[in-house]
C-alpha cells in the first residue's frame, strides 16, 4: 500500500494552498484591507478563488490521508489521483475488488472517485464512474442519497467517523439496474432524434432550409458527430435504449470538445459538461 506522501508526489499533488488577506491602494497609496481572502496555490503563487475570514482551506495531504482511511475501512484501493483545473479541484479514484461486472454484453469496469475543491464551488462530493471495456467509453455520476458533503469550516476527518452516510452504494446499484433494463429495451428512431435534438439544443420543427440558417457550422458538426457515434454503437450493441446510451458516452468520451489543459477530459467527465450530457441522456432514455 502506497503511503500518503508517495500518492502525493506520484500525483503531482505534493503542494499546498494558503489563505491571504486581500486589500487595495487607498488614495494615499496606502493598504486598505478588505473583507477578503484569496486561496492561493503556494508552488505556482496561483489564485484559485477569494473567501471570507470563515473558509477553512483543506490541503491535499489532509484529503489523500481521508481517502486512504474512507479506502481501508470500506474495502477499496486507490488507483490514481490527480490535480484537474491547475488544482483547483482535487480527484481521488479507488475501485472495490469486484468492480467488473456485465451491462447486456458489454463488460465494464466501476470506480469510485470523490472530488474536493481548493476553488470554493465544491465541497467534498462522492460519485461512480464506469468504463466499457471494448470502446472505453466512460461516464460518471455524483451520489444523491449517499452524498454527505462537508463545509470548509469544518474538517474534513471528521466526515470519516460518518462513513455510513458518505459512502453508500444504493445510488450506485439502481443506476446500473436502470441500465441493464436500457440493454433489453428496443428503442425507436423517432426517440433517437429526439435525444440528439435535446441534447444539442435544436428544434426538429423547423424546416430544413431553417435549421441550416439557424444552425452554426460547429453546432452541425456536434450532431453529425453526435449520430454518427450513436449509429456506430446501436450497430455494434443492438437498437437498445443501451446501444443509444453508448451512442452518446462514446461522443462525450472521444469527440466532445473538452477544456484544453492537462485531465481536461477527466475534468468533463467527472464534474463538467460530459458529465451533464451524460446524465441527461440516461435521464431523456429513462423517460421516453
């Protein structure tokens, strides 16, 4: 079992965070200071977000010790972690021993991550990622019922002594069972236009001559894109609610545009925008 400080420097996470006064030059060139503070990443002097006095920043030390001790008493190993946005987030993964498990005839693998913000737009927050294995489409969701997430003024062990509420698989097992009853559902074509028009925010009732005027050369691509991975995978799969869902994890996982930085993708998939699409299409699917 790796220690804390190995996690850390093999992560690229061995570095911390300090909270500073701000303040400004007042008319007489001196230090004015204000109600605030900023979090600032001390190796790159990077600010992360401004606070109040009351924020109590976590460092990253703090947060693997947790994850290895939340890892240890519930059965898990951590398999990476990694700085996403500069660092403004920090991504645990771990997996359970038995995290392979079969989606109609797709074999595919489940994790679990928790994500910690040094930014201030997330506190600690638990969720399951799963990759099929033959494509290595991914996607991810955060918890409902077992989400127990923790303010910054409060430490962050103390959330270990309440494990039962943080760490709870319920959420984790109707989802799947939700989408092994995806794998034996027929779906219609008409519902397959209807998620790419959702998805992609156009209307269908517009003429075609309309949607091309309306309709941006980068908007036209995305649907293109959109169908065709949707085509490839109800193809591959069967015309399954499951094959449709695939459709969209291989976009969001291999076309979507995703932010330009290192774990850019990572970032998306665990906490961004593939991970909205995601969910609303196994939302849309569920519903129609």
């Amino acid at each position: 079992m790796q220690t804390t400080q190995e996690i850390l420097e093999k992560h690229n996470l061995n570095w911390e965070v300090e909270k500073l006064p701000l303040y400004y030059k007042n008319e007489y060139d001196d230090n004015e200071y204000t109600d605030y503070y900023a979090i600032v990443r001390k190796d790159t002097r990077e600010v992360f977000t401004t606070c109040k006095e009351g924020y109590r920043p976590t460092q990253n030390e703090k947060i693997i010790k947790t994850m290895q001790e939340i890892a240890g008493n519930n059965n898990l190993h951590i398999t990476k972690a990694m700085p996403l946005h500069g660092g403004r987030k920090i991504m645990v993964q771990m997996k359970r021993p038995d995290n392979k498990f079969s989606i109609g005839k797709d074999e595919t693998e489940q994790y679990i991550y928790a994500i910690n913000g040094h930014d201030g737009t997330s506190s600690l927050r638990f969720g399951f990622m799963n990759e099929v294995m033959f494509c290595r489409n991914q996607f991810a969701w955060m918890t409902n019922n077992a989400l127990s997430a923790y303010r910054h003024t409060e430490s962050i062990q103390r959330k270990v002594e309440e494990l039962p509420k943080i760490i709870n698989f319920t959420d984790q097992e109707e989802k799947i069972f939700d989408l092994q009853q995806f794998s034996i559902e027929k779906i219609d074509p008409i519902i397959i236009n209807q998620l790419v028009d959702y998805l992609t925010n156009t209307d269908r009732e517009l003429t075609e001559d309309e949607r091309l005027e309306m309709l941006s050369t980068r908007k036209l691509n995305m649907r293109a894109n959109l169908m065709t991975c949707l085509h490839s995978e109800l193809h591959r799969i069967g015309g399954t609610k499951w094959g449709a869902f695939n459709g969209v994890t291989k976009f969001t996982t291999h076309f979507k545009s995703t932010p330009k930085r290192e774990f850019g993708l990572e970032e998306s998939i665990y906490s961004g925008s593939c991970m909205s699409w995601n969910n609303k299409a196994f939302n849309f699917l569920k519903e129609n």
